[in-house]
C-alpha cells in the first residue's frame, strides 16, 4: 500500500497564544512547535497498516522551512519520506492550501496513485475542518471525515476497499470505500508511539525534498485575530473548622439554595 498523510505543523496544544501588536499573526517568539493531534494519529494510523499490509508511508506538509522538523518527526516513528511545499512564513487560506496540496499530490501520484491519502479531522490551530474535503473533491475521491476506525482489504492494489468506523452518539457508523480515498482522522483513532533511537538517527539522514506551487489565493481573507480575555478563578476560603458554617450558609443563600 502506498499512503499518504497530510499533516500541518500547530503551537504546542495548552500554550499560551499571543498574537501580534497589528493583530494579523500569531507571535511566536517564545512558542513550541507540534504537529497537530489529530494527524499524529493519522501517521500512526498509516504505519499501522503499512506494518499489517506492506507498503509506504509518505508525509506531506505546506508552511515554512521550519516544518521540516514535522516531517522529520513522522519519519522517526515510521514513515519513509517526507515532502515539503515552502511557502514561506504566511498563513493561507484552506482553499488555496487545498490548492497547493492538489498539486503537489497529483505530481507525487505520477507512476503510481496513494491507495490512500489521510488527513487530520482539523487542524488544532485554525480548526477549519475544510482541507481534507477541498483535496479529496479535487482529486475526484471520496471522502469521510471524523474516522476512528480503519481496516483495509484486497492484496494492495487499487482494487481493494477500506472500511472506516465514525463515532456517533450510541454508536459507530461504518463505510466501505474504494480506494483510492480520503479519510479525515480524529484523535483517538491510536495511541501515537515514540520515535527510537533508531528512528531519531534515520530522520536527520533522510532527504526532504521541497516543492514549488502556483496555487493563487482564494476567496478567504483574514480581518484580525483577537485574543479572549483570560478569566481568574479565585479561591476563597471561608474558615475552619465549626465557625466556618455561617459562611456556608450565607454562600448557599447567595446561590439560592436555602
């Protein structure tokens, strides 16, 4: 089996998100780099098959030179190549990142097509659940989003279905696709490994070859970013021991309890 994982590089989930003084960009002078949740599961769901069926594990990603390192990273925990699509320091809009990923996929896919191409559900930045979709109607595949299940049949070749589990309220709803197809990976589909020493050192050798595109901008604009305002719980305590329960009482008054 051939497949492919399209991951984006995201702060580090639970850091604090500053943004800059003109409010277009996300500062990240003091912040940690990841990639996101749910498309480590998503590599770890196609190592899973590729150590189950046969077959290759390829890695796309589109932003800076520095993700890179993401591309590395999947490397080390089991897949065999990576591609990056620079595109400098900005952010794009999801039509025209589907764009560049069409193109570059469709350039991949020239001897042989991915059997199967996995996406996150969203990305854990922007969360626009849309890249996955954009790519898959491009490519003229199907696709199904919120997956927490994959099993694949037939020998590898294009002939083959995948069966993909979506988790619903009181169940699971399951659909078998032909491949190729797309598939949108929630977290939760795996229990991501760590890399080994073995595969730290395999990563820093492999090549990461880079892509151009011509991928225009679409019709999305970014107006501002705005950061919530933090809110402070604060903790009072009210006193010790038996001459604390007037102070309870008069909590529970003000709650409308008594």
């Amino acid at each position: 089996m051939r497949i492919l994982c399209c991951v984006k590089r995201v702060p580090a989930p639970g850091a604090k998100i500053n943004v800059t003084d003109d409010g277009m960009a996300v500062d990240a002078a003091h912040l940690g780099f990841t990639t996101s949740p749910h498309e480590e599961c998503a590599v770890e769901g196609a190592v899973q098959l590729v150590e189950q069926h046969g077959g290759e594990v390829t890695v796309l990603t589109l932003g800076s030179g520095e993700a890179s390192e993401q591309l590395r990273y999947a490397v080390s925990v089991g897949a065999a190549h990576g591609v990056l699509v620079d595109v400098g320091s900005s952010d794009w809009d999801p039509q025209r990142t589907a764009a560049a990923l069409t193109e570059a996929i469709v350039a991949l896919e020239q001897e042989q097509p991915f059997d199967l191409i996995l996406f996150g559900n969203e990305s854990a930045d922007s969360g626009g659940f849309q890249v996955g979709i954009r790519v898959a109607r491009a490519l003229g595949r199907p696709v199904v989003q919120g997956i927490k299940g994959i099993e694949v049949s037939g020998d590898g070749s294009a002939a083959g279905t995948v069966t993909a589990r979506r988790e619903i309220d009181g169940g699971f709803e399951v659909y078998e696709l032909p491949r190729p197809c797309v598939l949108g990976v929630k977290e939760g589909l795996n229990l991501p490994r760590y890399p080994t020493m073995k595969g730290r050192l395999a990563s820093k050798k492999v090549e990461i070859p880079e892509v151009a595109t011509s991928a225009v901008a679409g019709g999305q604009q970014r107006v501002k970013l705005h950061r919530p305002e933090e809110t402070v719980s604060e903790t009072v305590i009210l006193g010790h021991g038996p001459e604390a329960a007037p102070a309870v009482v008069d909590v529970l008054a003000e709650l409308g309890v008594l």
